[in-house]
C-alpha cells in the first residue's frame, strides 16, 4: 500500500460494520458524514442504482473539504429481490414481511463504492447472491424482535442469527453482503 501511505482515509458512512472492516483491513481513517437524500431516478439497472447512490454521496462534500492528500470512501448496499430493491424496513411488520418474501428465494446484494480523490474519483461495483431457505414465520420474529434490523436493507445482517441458521449458501463476496467488498476494495485503493 506504499501509493496509500502519505493519504488519509476518509469513510463517508455511520454503518458500523463499514467501519470495522475497513479497521480489520488495517486501514486508518477518519468518519465524516454528510446528509444524503437516497432517492434515484427511475430506468436504472440495480448495478446503476448502487452506484448513482454512491457517488452521490461522494458528491455530498465539496471539492474544498477533499484535501489533497486524502481519498474520501462512499459506499451504498442494495439488496434486489427480482426487480425489486428492498430498502431498509420502516418498522417491525415491514421487516418481516421482507423476511417472509426473501424465504426459500434467492436474491442479489450489490455495493457500489466511489472513490475520490482531490483529482481523480473510480466508482465500481461488486454483487453477491444469497440464498435463503424457507423459513418460519417464528424464525423470522425471532430474529426481527431480537436483532432490530432496522438498519440494513433488507431488513437482515448476515453476520448475525438469520445469517448462521437461514442462509443456504452465497456466491460471491461474504463481506459484499456485510456491507463492504473488502477483497475488491484492497485491490481499488493499491491501484488508486
């Protein structure tokens, strides 16, 4: 990571589980966040949708707040049922009725990443598909009730209970669906 050392990492996210993977990678950064209204243009591919969002919030900070010596980190996870995206759930019935149409199916989970540098940005994306088995009603507000997942689109976090005894298998990146595709990530930033 010598092209790295003399820059400072800026992670544009409040997600937790962003934070402590890019901290596990070895990376030192600093958390800034700007307010970001998540709304998208209609006609976009899921793969689109992920990425417009985040380079929209990359393009939340001025010009002027990028030093030259930083690169800033945005990143945005959708989770896509058919043609759907499943956004984050707006309250418990919204989270289990997600949950319920996610059982027994199969679905896809894109992160776009932007990065941006005071001259130069690269934004790509990375998708994983999950898939879940059929679970029951009780599993799911088990887990709803229990883990709060008010956060995380798609109403789950696979690094918790519904991910150990609900997921069947994925291909892809596991840390996609966590929230950050690391393996890709590394190899981004060593080019950047």
């Amino acid at each position: 990571m010598e092209n790295l050392k003399f820059h400072k990492l800026i992670l544009a996210s409040k997600s937790p589980r962003r934070q402590q993977l890019l901290r596990e990678m070895g990376f030192d950064f600093t958390v800034k966040v700007k307010p970001v209204n998540e709304s998208f243009p209609p006609g976009l591919t899921h793969a689109e949708v992920a990425l417009y969002l985040c380079e929209k919030k990359s393009d939340a900070f001025a010009e002027n707040e990028i030093g030259n010596n930083e690169v800033l980190i945005t990143a945005d996870t959708i989770v896509c049922l058919g043609d759907e995206i499943l956004n984050k759930p707006c309250n418990r019935e919204d989270a289990i009725d997600m949950l319920a149409r996610l059982s027994g199916r199969k679905h896809e989970v894109i992160t776009g990443i932007c990065l941006r540098s005071a001259v130069k940005r690269k934004r790509f994306f990375v998708a994983t598909t999950v898939y879940f088995k059929q679970l029951a009603r009780e599993e799911i507000e088990y887990y709803v009730d229990r883990y709060q997942p008010f956060d995380k689109a798609g109403s789950y976090g696979i690094q918790e209970w519904i991910g150990y005894t609900g997921i069947e298998k994925i291909e892809g990146s596991y840390f996609n669906v966590v929230g950050l595709p690391t393996a890709r990530l590394y190899d981004e930033l060593k080019r950047f």
